[in-house]
C-alpha cells in the first residue's frame, strides 16, 4: 500500500542498488481495479502519455464550441474518443472496439484475453462530455443564490460580501488543484474514476474507504434533502391540503425516471435547464421584492433577524406593526456568534462541489479543458450570489429568509418560486444520485462482486434497476429521521468542508511531494516495467517538499489548517442547531402533517 513519501515493499519488486525492479511486469489490463502494487511512477507515466494523446487529438479535430453549442447544449454528447489514426469507416476495428466496449473487464477472466489496444478503447468510450456541459454540471452542482441574502444579513455587508469573496476565490483553487493532480495520475491504462481513487493513487487504501464512505454519505443525504425539500414545498403549495408524505413521495418516484440518464455528457442539457429555471426564479423574484414588502409572518422561521437579533422582527404588541427594514455594515449581534456562524456556513456550503469535481473529468473528452468550465462557473456563480444576495438584503434587510423566493409576501409569486424550484431541484438531485449510484457501483459492485462496467449492455441494465433502489433507499433515510434538515447540516460540516476546502490541499501536498522528488534518471520503464527510485523515507520527503515552488506547499499546509478550523466551526454551530431543535417534538416525512403548517 502507498505511503506518503513513499510506496511500502511489493513483493513483485526488489531493492537492487537503488532501483525497483519488478520481478514479473504486469500490464495494465491485469492489474486489479485498485491494485496497491501500482507505484506513482508508473500512474504518473501514463498519465503523460494519455495528456500527449489528447493534445495530438485536439490539433487533429481542429475547431471549437460556439456559442450556441455552450448556451444549448445538444442533448446528445459528442462521439468518444477514437484512437489516433484510426479509420472508424474499417468494420474489423469497429467490431473490435465494440467487442472491448462490451465486455465485462471487471472480472479477471475476462482480462485475459484483451489486448492493451482494446483495454484503452473501453476506456476511451467512456469519455464523451466537453467543457461546455461540464460548465453546466458544475454550475447545477453548486448554484444555490437563494440563502445569500439571509447569509448577508446574519453577517453585515462587510463581512457578508468579504467573505463571499474568500470562499469564492478559495472554491476556485480547491478546484484547480483538484485538476492539476487529476492531470497527473489519469490516464487510459489506468482511469480515475472518483474522488476515492486520487486518495487511493496518493495515500493508499484506508483514505480511499474514508473518503468513499463520506462521500456516499453526503450524495444520498442531499438525494433525500431535496426530496424532503420538494415535498414540503408542494405542501406548502396545496396550502397543507395534500398530505405532506405523498408529497415528499411524489418527488422519490419522479427521480426513478431522471436518474435513468447514465452519462454525465446526456445530462449536459438537463443541467443547462436546470440553470435558466434558477436565473429565471432569481429575476421574477428580485422584481416582487422590489415591489412589496417582506414575508413578515414566516420570518420567525429562519430569516436573518431571527438568527440574530429576533426584536428587529417582532412586531409592536400595541400595534401589530413590524419594526423596518434596517441593514448592518457589520456584524449584527458580535455577542452572540452562533447566528453569524450560521450565516458564515452558509457562504462556504454555498460553493461546495468539489466531490463531484473528479467524477466530471473523468467523463470528459478531453480533461484538460476542465479548468476554463470550473473557472468560468465559479465567476458566474460569485456574479450571481453578489447580485442576487445584495440586492434582497437591501430590500429585506433583517427580513431576508433563508429562502429567498418564500420570503416574498404575494402568495402567486411564492406559488411560482416554488414550483419552479421543485423542477430545479429535482435535476440536481438526479446528479448528485448519478454520482452516488456510480460511487458504489465502481468501488463495491465491481471492485468486490465483478459486476460489468456501466458502458456494456448489462451493466446499463443493471442501472436501470438500481436507480429506483437508491432514490427509494435515500427517500426512506430522509423520511424517517426527524429534523433531517439538522442532520444534515452536520453532514455538510463533516462532508461538504472537507471535499471542498480540506481534501484538496492534503492531496496536493501527497501529489507534489512525490512529484517533485523524482530526479531526471529516476521513473517507470514501460517496456521492462521497472521503476528507478534512489531513495526513499524522510530525505525523498523533504527534497519533495522544498523542490519546485516551495512556497505554495507551505500555503497549502496553512491552508489545510484554516480548512479544518472551518469546518470545526461549522460542526459546533449545526451540533448546537440540532440539539436546540429536538427540544421540541419533531415531525418525520411518514406524516401527514406537514412541518411548514404552523395551524397544524
């Protein structure tokens, strides 16, 4: 199993005057789907030469995606990727890559008998999508402007927009290390496929069950949030005449059908709808804010001057009139933080998306175009968080609810908010499912039962089965938990930070450190299989981390640090929310009491 500096002994390989020799070269195709025998070297060396290949690709293809294919995506991605030189009008190759396609290369057997060719075609088909639905998918994955004004409001504009800006520029370089070190251990011989296997490559396979088991944990909790969430907002919108579990089921079984879309390319276009309902929500909300006042009778329910300050939202005992909107250029209420806090949690949880990051390269044609989506998405997600936060925050001030388009008193408007939110969601909820479903798919049903991969034609049947059972198992989850909301708050502060803001950095450090220990004459030999390595322990450590640009090792320790700091932050303020709600009695998604009806 690999160290963090170095690999622990394989007992194919020797010590024989400094270098590594294998004893028995094992080719790619043979090896297990995680196999702790294969070294940096060899992950890195490929990986190069899969980063070569793609470049040679985009020169050959020649063109790019114009506006119109980036604001409409087709529904249909682009063909995969073709071996270089390869002429796909020749039937013997076509019956050939089809064969490798097909085949279960999850069972060993199976393996045997697939040429190195082969094995990197299968791999090749699974890469479909371009940056511009990519762009889509991590924009649907992290755009959620609807609690920035209440998050503004619980810190002052100051800090609110200051530290908007951190989390943003932050979410950003989480991200782009995720790319730089996904660029170097990625490769057709040996394809990532999630966010586990970069702890798997770097740290071995303890980290990788920790982050596969957070990870899981998260996806299917943010299935069933906004199952939960839909369901109470068609109660909401059948004025509580419906019962609240046939409408939070309603929401489990429309997820059977989105999730029977299998690849992320496909759901480049549903993503982009997703996106214009949000937009669309975002501008007819701000026009009837502007236009009427707050939603004074649900601000008791979570809106910024109820976490705060709750006088600023009670109303006159004499008068029955509410106090006026004020704003706070600093913190609200520096005695007492918890509001702030909560408030602060919100602005980092605002760009948590980073655990799908490694999901979305992996289906990508070409990786390496990664970053100018991830770049582009992030300033369109912090434009429309300054904009949208800011201006309801100016309106409402103390009022702004933690869902902004509820927070708007004309019951028509909250009506076509909510409805409009529900499609919305429900799209976000079929990536987050796909994700998941794919998580436990490659590391429990292939890895330990030789299920086929999901690119043959039982593995796309099996998908089909399994979708209902995941949305049904996260729909019970959700349900039968009372204050699943507050549950999931402290999932978010044990998932959420870590994915996006600690993770990140820990496998830059694992990443370059091995990197740059490597001298000229040191690597993997592919035609012997050997590896070269003249040292190992602390001094190949240090020379790691002190060769290249040193300092951004360092700020990535510090970095990590503030990432922990964070997220134990977070973790006391959804603790402490959680204690504070179950002392009073709490109602579960098997009821037909909806939690949202006050007269109930």
């Amino acid at each position: 199993m690999a160290t963090f500096g170095g690999d622990g002994q394989d007992p194919r390989m020797s010590v024989d005057q400094g270098r590594l020799d294998h004893l028995a070269y094992v080719t790619p195709q043979m090896r297990l789907l995680h196999d702790p025998n294969v070294t940096f070297e060899e992950y890195h060396y490929y990986a190069l030469k899969t980063r070569a290949e793609e470049a040679a690709l985009k020169v050959e293809e020649g063109g790019s995606t114009g506006i119109m294919q980036v604001l409409f995506p087709p529904k249909s991605g682009p063909r995969p990727i073709a071996e270089p030189g390869a002429q796909l009008a020749d039937d013997e190759k076509h019956a050939a890559r089809r064969s490798s396609v097909n085949a279960n290369l999850a069972d060993m057997a199976t393996r045997q008998a697939v040429t190195s060719e082969e094995w990197t075609n299968a791999s090749r088909a699974f890469r479909t999508a371009t940056w511009a639905a990519c762009f889509y998918l991590i924009t649907t994955d992290i755009l959620g402007p609807f609690g920035v004004g209440f998050s503004i409001g619980t810190l002052g504009w100051g800090p609110g927009i200051a530290l908007f800006t951190v989390f943003g520029l932050m979410a950003g370089y989480s991200g782009y290390l995720l790319w730089k070190i996904f660029l170097g251990l990625d490769s057709y011989e040996f394809p990532l496929k999630n966010y586990g296997d970069l702890a798997f490559r770097l740290y071995g396979t303890g980290p990788r069950y920790v982050v596969n088991i957070l990870q899981s944990i998260q996806l299917i909790c943010g299935v069933g949030l906004i199952v939960i969430s839909n369901g109470q907002a068609i109660s909401q919108v059948s004025q509580f005449k419906l019962c609240y579990a046939i409408c939070c089921l309603i929401w489990a079984i429309v997820g059977f059908f989105v999730g029977q879309v299998r690849t992320l390319a496909k759901y480049g276009w549903l993503a982009n709808a997703a996106i214009w309902m949000n937009l669309l929500i975002m501008f007819i909300s701000m026009g009837v804010i502007a236009h009427s006042p707050p939603n004074y009778a649900i601000s008791v329910l979570g809106s910024a001057g109820g976490a705060t300050i709750p006088a600023d939202i009670t109303p006159d005992p004499n008068t029955g009139i509410y106090p006026p909107v004020k704003h706070y250029n600093g913190l609200p209420n520096p005695n007492s933080l918890i509001g702030s806090i909560n408030g602060l949690m919100q602005g980092v949880y605002a760009y948590g998306g980073a655990q799908l990051f490694i999901e979305f390269m992996a289906e990508m044609k070409r990786p390496r175009d990664f970053i100018k989506a991830m770049w582009g998405a992030q300033f369109f997600i912090y434009a429309c968080y300054m904009v949208y936060g800011c201006y309801v925050y100016y309106y409402q001030g103390q009022y702004s609810y933690q869902i902004a388009y509820q927070g708007v008193s004309p019951y028509g408007w909250q009506t076509a908010g909510n409805m409009l939110a529900v499609i919305s969601g429900i799209i976000a909820a079929g990536l987050y499912g796909n994700i998941g479903i794919k998580v436990l798919y490659n590391n429990i049903l292939m890895d330990l039962a030789n299920f086929p991969p999901l690119t043959t034609h039982k593995g796309k049947i099996l998908w089909a089965v399994i979708v209902p059972i995941y949305w049904s198992l996260a729909f019970i989850i959700a349900a039968s938990i009372p204050d699943f909301f507050g549950l999931v708050s402290v999932v978010a502060a044990f998932c959420i930070i870590q994915f996006c803001y600690s993770f990140p950095p820990i496998l830059a450090l694992g990443y370059f450190i091995k990197k740059n220990a490597m001298r000229s004459d040191e690597g993997f030999d592919p035609s012997t299989g050997r590896v070269t390595r003249h040292d190992n322990g602390m001094k190949r450590w240090v020379r790691g981390f002190m060769s290249g640009p040193w300092y951004m090792n360092m700020f990535n320790v510090f970095y990590l640090l503030g990432a922990l700091i964070t997220a134990g932050l977070g973790a006391y303020a959804a603790i402490t929310g959680m204690i504070e709600a179950f002392e009073n009695p709490q109602l579960n998604a098997f009821s037909c009491t909806s939690p949202l009806d006050l007269a109930g």
